[in-house]
C-alpha cells in the first residue's frame, strides 16, 4: 500500500489504515532508517518482545529470583527508615 502524506514541522502523520497494519498504537516507539533513498518506519522491540527468546538453566533463573527477592527486602526496609 502506498499513500501520501504530508511532513510539517509537527512531524508526519502516519494514516490509521498504515498504523492498524503495523499493530501500532498511541504512544508505541519507532525505529526510523534510510536505505539508498527509501525510509523505512518499523516498530521498535521492547525488551518483553524478546523476553523467552534466551534460555537459561534453572540455576541462573533462580539466583536472579533471588537477587529480585533480596532487592524487594532492601527496598522494604529503605521505605520504613
């Protein structure tokens, strides 16, 4: 699909027809590239698109549980004092 749009100081509004196919919605982030004249707009991956994509052993899983467990214990205690 290829439609017009117009750039204004503002920046550029992309058509909700274009944001629908490309699942964005307000506020989601873009990465914005150009290749040989031609821009390309894609959504910006997050860190929970890509969440799951590395395994781990269990071992590693649990000290990160708990790291996570002692930081919430000292947070606890910053919050009383």
């Amino acid at each position: 699909m290829t439609v017009a749009v117009t750039v204004s100081e503002k920046g550029l509004v992309l058509p909700e027809e274009i944001r629908e196919k490309a699942n964005l919605k307000n506020g989601d982030r873009v990465t914005v590239s150009e290749k040989n004249g031609v821009i390309v707009i894609k959504k910006a991956r997050t860190i929970f698109d890509i969440a799951g994509s590395i395994k781990v052993s269990a071992d590693f899983d649990t000290r990160i549980s708990l790291l996570a467990a002692q930081k919430d214990i000292a947070d606890e205690k910053l919050s009383r004092d």
